[in-house]
C-alpha cells in the first residue's frame, strides 16, 4: 500500500492533519505579524480565529470516532465560512479604506477576543493596508487555497461509517 493510499484512506490521519495545518497557518500568520511587520485587519484576524475553531473541531474528530461524522460536517461548515472570508477580505474589503465596523470587526468584539487575546486577535491595519502578497500571491488567496484543502480533507471522514 502507497504512502499516498494510506493518508488517503485515513479520515483520523487526514482531520490531524487539518488540525496541524490549521495552527501552522496561524503561526505563520504571527510571524508574519511580528517578524515582517504584516500587520491584520479585522477580517485577517477573523480568519485566524476561523482557522483555530477549524484545528479544534478537526482534533477532536480525530480523537472521538463517534463524533467524526458531525464534526467532520462541522469542518466542511467552518472552511466553506474560510472560503467565504478570504474572498471578500480579497475582492470587497481590502478595496475599502477602513474596515472597522464592518461584520467581521463585530464578531471578534463581540466574542471578546480583542481583548482576551489581543497579541493574536487585536486588528492593527485597515484592510487595504492588510492587503499584502507573499511569493506573489495575495496573502487571503494563500488563506482560501488552505481552507480549500483542509474542507476537502474533512470530506472522507463523512463518507465512511467506520471511522
């Protein structure tokens, strides 16, 4: 059997992997925040806490089989809100000069993380100044093609019954 087949054929395997790529996009993030000075609007900030909630749901799927069905839906859910995010952060939003009041400036206060986590969740830019490219890609189309992958790999743990 192939490496290839056996991550494949894996749901548990594949929603760790979910749940890795997840965190180590939102490290990558703060590097980028804190070493390159890539300073988050509310709607890059609003994807990480995306990303996390996705590791999380991911992780625990991974962990209790009786639950990877629903949860595994529930990660499909959250990298379809993923999707959704880093397009109008790219198309909508980083065309605006301020987004503060905007939905995503909502959710984050009205969560509390600004305040509960501010060094992860506190916007620091508009997001025309957020709009930034990394290799030549625009950093949200980075953040969907993730989302993308991570939604995809959570598809098997909804087509097998045993788990």
């Amino acid at each position: 059997m192939s490496f290839a087949s056996r991550v494949t054929g894996s749901p548990r395997l594949l929603l760790v992997g979910v749940a890795v790529a997840c965190v180590a996009a939102v490290g990558g993030a703060l590097v980028g925040q804190y070493r390159f000075d890539m300073l988050p609007c509310p709607w890059c900030t609003l994807q990480r806490l995306i990303f996390l909630v996705l590791a999380a749901v991911a992780l625990l799927a991974a962990l209790v089989p009786p639950l990877r069905r629903p949860l595994a839906g529930l990660g499909v859910l959250l990298a379809a809100c993923g999707i959704g995010t880093s397009l109008w952060l790219h198309f909508v939003a980083s065309s605006s000069a301020s987004c503060a009041l905007t939905m995503a400036d909502r959710i984050m206060q009205a969560l509390g993380l600004y305040d509960a986590a501010p060094d992860v969740f506190a916007p620091m830019a508009s997001c025309a100044d957020a709009a930034v490219n990394l290799l030549g890609i625009p950093f949200a189309m980075w953040s969907l093609a993730l989302f993308a992958l991570c939604g995809a790999a959570c598809v098997p743990a909804l087509r097998t019954r045993r788990n």
